[in-house]
C-alpha cells in the first residue's frame, strides 16, 4: 500500500453541500467505473445522491487532474433512525451504543481503476477525516482482509467490529474531537 507525499499534478479538495452539487454527474461517472453500472442513473442522482448531500455536516473531497476526477470520498453525521446506522446498531448488539449516533460516517471512497495504486485513495481518506467534530467514526467494507479497501482502513487504524450481510462489515475508529 502506498503512503507518501502527494501525487503529483493532482488537486485534492473540500466541498461543502452546495459545493459538491456540480460535482454530481462526474462523481457518478467515477461511481461507475469503480463501482460498475449504476441500475437507475435517475434514482441515483435524485435520491441516493441527494439524500446523502443533504445529510448533516456533508463533506465531499475530490482529487483532481486538470479537468479530471480521479477520485472522491464522502461523508456526514450518522444518527440512529438513519437506515444504515440502525442496520449497523443491530449487527453490533450492545456495543452498539458505544459507536452509533452522533458519528461520522465514512459513506463511499472510490478512485479510478486506472489510478489506483497511486496513494489517492489514501490522499482522499485523510482529507476526507481532517478536522473532524466527531469522537468516532464508522464505515463498511469487504469482509475479506486482502480486499483492498480492508487494507486501507486497516493501515489508517480502524477496526472491524462486527459483520455485516453480503460479505460486508462494519469498521469503527476512534477520533480525537
């Protein structure tokens, strides 16, 4: 896994709600290609994108190359009544309410196929994490730990806490707000 100093020629940033509204098209492009097909582009954009951008405390970070995304992550304020924190609470039993509520959570991280390896993704998490209010956070990923994605999280201190369906599970991480 690659860890280091930035990559060259490419620009990371911050977006705030209204920020990351132009980037939504070019984010479910690099969706796609990281991802696969998206069933329903209209629903993604309509509901999933904009339920997640209106959420509290959004935050989307890019990496960039001239025009290009090569990249993005994002995230917001999980809370209980919230259709994944409650599936988390439920998958984590009683430690459930050490973690759930009031966290960040770390909803996607995706980088083009063709530049990864390159250290973005690692470049996104951290932008993606700075300054955080929250004193934890919680994300899901393959179950499996050479999954690459496992192996990010892993290496930037988070733990699995407790598996979820369809080969998935939760990772938590304590922060320093």
């Amino acid at each position: 896994m690659r860890t280091g100093p930035p990559v060259a020629g490419v620009r990371v940033a911050m977006h705030g709600p209204e920020a990351a509204a132009a980037f939504r098209d070019r984010v479910l492009d690099v969706w796609r290609t990281a991802f696969g097909p998206v069933a329903d582009p209209q629903d993604w954009k309509q509901r999933f994108w904009e339920q997640h951008r209106s959420r509290a405390d959004f935050r989307l970070v890019t990496a960039e190359a001239g025009e290009e995304l090569l990249g993005f992550g994002w995230g917001y304020t999980g809370e209980r009544g919230q259709w994944w924190a409650d599936r988390v609470a439920a998958a984590l039993g009683p430690d459930a309410e050490q973690w759930v509520g009031a966290h960040f959570e770390f909803v996607e991280l995706a980088v083009r196929p063709a530049r990864q390896g390159q250290g973005l993704g690692g470049q996104l998490h951290a932008a993606l994490m700075n300054g955080l209010p929250h004193q934890r956070a919680l994300l899901q990923t393959d179950a499996d730990p050479l999954a690459d994605g496992h192996r990010l999280y892993r290496a930037r201190g988070w733990e699995v806490l407790g598996e979820l369906p369809a080969g998935k599970v939760v990772m938590g991480k304590r922060l320093a707000a």
